[in-house]
C-alpha cells in the first residue's frame, strides 16, 4: 500500500528492541498468576472473531470504571433499550491487566450485557504481534481509553481504515515533554504520534488536553471538547449490600481506597470519636487484607471483626470491619451511612470521589487530592464533600454528615454520554 503509514523506523526498531523484556514480564505474570490466557493474549493469540466487532480498550482497573457508564450507552443506542441476546453484536474489552479484567467480570455479572460482550487481554505493541491481534479480533473500530498512545497498533489500523475515537482523552506532561524537541527520545517518538494520532478522533476531556493532543500530532477537525466521562455514574447496573441484611446490625460508614498509615489514625480515631456504630475500611490494595487485619487486630483485638475475604461477619459487638475483597466498593457504598476516600491523607493525591456521590452519600476527603481536583472542586461547589485536614477532622466529619440526609445527585451523565455517542461510530 504505497500511501500506507507507519510508525517510523526508528519507534518500530525500539519496540522491536524492547520486545524481549516485555515478553519475559508477560511470561512471569501469566506464571505468577497461572493464566496462559494472559501470555497468549498478549502475544497477539486473541480468540478468532467471525464478525466485526465494536473493540475496547481500558487499561485497567480505572478505565474499566471510566468506560463503565459510555460503555452500557452504547450497546443500548445499538441494541434499543431491550437489551437481550437476540443480537449477533460483540463488543470486545481489553485491559493491560488482569485485576482490570477481574473488575469487568464483576461488572457484568451485574449486568444485562455478559451475552454481548467479550474480554481480551492488549497485545504488546510491536509490528508483528499488533498486527496478529488485528487480524484475529477483526475489529470494526476501536474506542481507547488510555493515556498511552500505541504507534504500531494505531498505524495498523488505520492502514485497513479502523476508524479509532480516544475517549476522556488526557495526555501527561511527561509525554508532552518527551516529543520536545531536546529530549533523546524526540525523534523517535514525534514523527510515530504524528501518524499514530493523524487520522484518530479525539475526544477530550478540557481544552487543555485537547491543545496537549493537538501538540502530539492529532488534526485540529478531529479534536474535540466533550467533557470527563469521569462526572458519569459508572455505578453498576444494579447495587446490593455485599453482606445479608442481618449480617450487618448497626449503621455504617466506610472508609475506602485507603494506603497504608491511613487505616490505623482512622481507626483510632473513630473509636475515640464515635461512641457506637461499625467503620469499614476498604483498602485501595486488597492483597494487603491478611497483613493489615493482623496489624489492626494486635491494635484494638476483639473490636475488629473477623476478615471479610476469610467469610468473617460483623456483629453488634464489633466497632471495625476489613473489607479485602475485590468488586465491592459500590456495594460498600450503597449501603453506607457516609464515605472517606484515601490517599488523601498523605501525598498520594486521593481516589475518585465521584463514585460514593452517585450512591448519594455524603463524601469526606483528606487534603492531598491532586489526583481529583476538578471533581473535588465540582463537588465543592455543590456542597456536597468535605474536605478535611486530617484525620481527626475526618472523623468527625464523617459522624456529623453520617446523621444528615443527602440530596439524590443530578444526572449530568444524560447529557454528557449523549456528546460522547454523537461521536462514536455505531457497529452496523
């Protein structure tokens, strides 16, 4: 195809020359976590497709979450608001990881959606292997919604004309850096976003980023302002209490996403602070649960009811819970009386704090919430978070608003994942 683009030669041999070691990592975590399915996927080896299909990519647990809400729009605009599986339409989801899959699998078990939509893991981006993943998926479109831009998948597909939409586009300053013009790496880099982005949709978050892909390379009629998928409700479609309506006796709040040295403050100072009712704390990193139960349990003893993920159930007598399982954060949500989200405690820039708003439960935050500041503003400005200095101010925060009533948030998602799918191709 003599005006077929490429990447470049010079990102084509460093991918090449990269290969090695990100096959060895697909080795080792397909070993570690005994999944073949991972090191044949990522290798290019996806499940044949007979038909075309809608293609998705979120890379992984926060993707997943982001895309949740567009995701479920766009198979009903294609499907009609019956839902069923009378229907030939595959919508194909990829994720770098496996807990990203592991969350898609909870999604869609509470879903309508499970006879329509299919998982895959992404292949690694060399020529070859992008190419095999290609011609195996035989994908109608992609929709991405990852900050990494992929050069060789991106060039291949638009050498067979697949349309490609980036969706809640964001670039980072690190990546804008890299294509200035002093950088080692500019001349390998900015000719490959250059034709990656030539003829892909953007569909941007503010106009920042749109003026960031602009710089990258993407053309000015593709660019668009649309909003941050993130103001969607990404709930799942149906919420239920993780536990049976007696397992737990007395209100709760939950304390979530939270890292270490945050547990332990808050846990004291909830049983200094509040003199009845049970704080949950759902950790950001589940495989930390045997770990921090033992911690929590030589601290506070038999307050600390036993470990969810080992089937312990809180009783009246209990005053902590540690919820180390996966997939039930909206759950915890949905049933709580108020929420904390952490990693705003310490200077780790916080967690989404939009998710226990669409449940309507009042939110408290720590300081350090770099990573959601335009939500933690919007919220602000709807008096709906408080944002506390520290954990004693948290605390009480979160006794005080755990006794008001919440507003039913306004469903801004309607005209947003509206702006979206005016963009999106539909799977014909």
């Amino acid at each position: 195809m003599s005006n077929s683009l490429s990447a470049g030669w010079r990102y084509r041999g460093l991918s090449r020359l990269l290969s090695p070691i990100l096959i060895v990592h697909a080795i080792w975590k397909s070993a570690k976590t005994n999944n073949a399915r991972f090191l044949r996927e990522r290798l290019g080896f996806a499940p044949k497709m007979n038909t075309p299909v809608s293609w998705w990519h979120a890379a992984s647990v926060g993707e997943i979450q982001t895309i949740w809400p567009l995701l479920q729009a766009h198979i009903t605009s294609v499907q009609g608001q019956k839902i069923d599986g009378s229907s030939n339409k595959v919508w194909l989801i990829t994720t770098n990881t496996t807990t990203g899959y592991e969350v898609l699998q909870q999604r869609l078990k509470k879903s309508q959606l499970t006879h329509c939509v299919q998982h895959a893991y992404f292949p690694i981006d060399t020529p070859g292997i992008s190419g095999r993943f290609f011609r195996r998926i035989n994908p109608a479109h992609l929709v991405n919604a990852e900050t990494e831009i992929w050069p060789n998948l991106f060039t291949t597909l638009i050498n067979q004309s697949v349309p490609i939409t980036i969706v809640n586009a964001r670039v980072t300053a690190k990546t804008l850096g890299t294509i200035d013009s002093a950088h080692p790496l500019a001349k390998t880099l900015r000719p490959a976003y250059q034709n990656a982005l030539s003829n892909v949709t953007v569909l941007s978050r503010n106009n920042d980023e749109a003026k960031g892909y602009l710089q990258l390379g993407a053309a000015d009629r593709h660019v668009h302002v649309v909003g941050d998928l993130k103001f969607a409700d990404n709930r799942p479609l149906t919420c239920t209490p993780p536990l049976m309506a007696n397992a737990i006796t007395q209100p709760y709040v939950v304390a979530a996403s939270t890292h270490p040295s945050e547990e332990n403050v808050l846990c004291k100072q909830w049983l200094q602070q509040a003199s009845s009712g049970l704080l949950v704390i759902a950790p950001r990193h589940v495989e930390r649960g045997p770990a921090l139960y033992a911690e929590l349990k030589q601290q506070y003893g038999d307050l600390l009811a036993p470990l969810r993920s080992q089937g312990g159930e809180p009783n009246k007598t209990h005053r902590l819970y540690l919820a180390d399982t996966l997939g039930e954060l909206h759950d915890w949500y949905s049933g709580a009386a108020a929420a904390f989200v952490g990693g705003s405690l310490i200077k780790r820039g916080g967690h989404n704090v939009l998710e226990p708003f669409f449940h309507s439960v009042p939110v408290v935050t720590g300081p350090h919430t770099d990573n959601f500041i335009d939500a933690v503003n919007w919220l602000k400005e709807k008096e709906a978070i408080y944002q506390a200095a520290d954990a004693t101010d948290a605390v009480a925060a979160l006794i005080q608003l755990s006794q008001s009533v919440t507003s039913t948030p306004a469903q801004l998602q309607n005209d947003l994942l509206a702006n979206y799918l005016e963009h999106l191709p539909i799977v014909q």
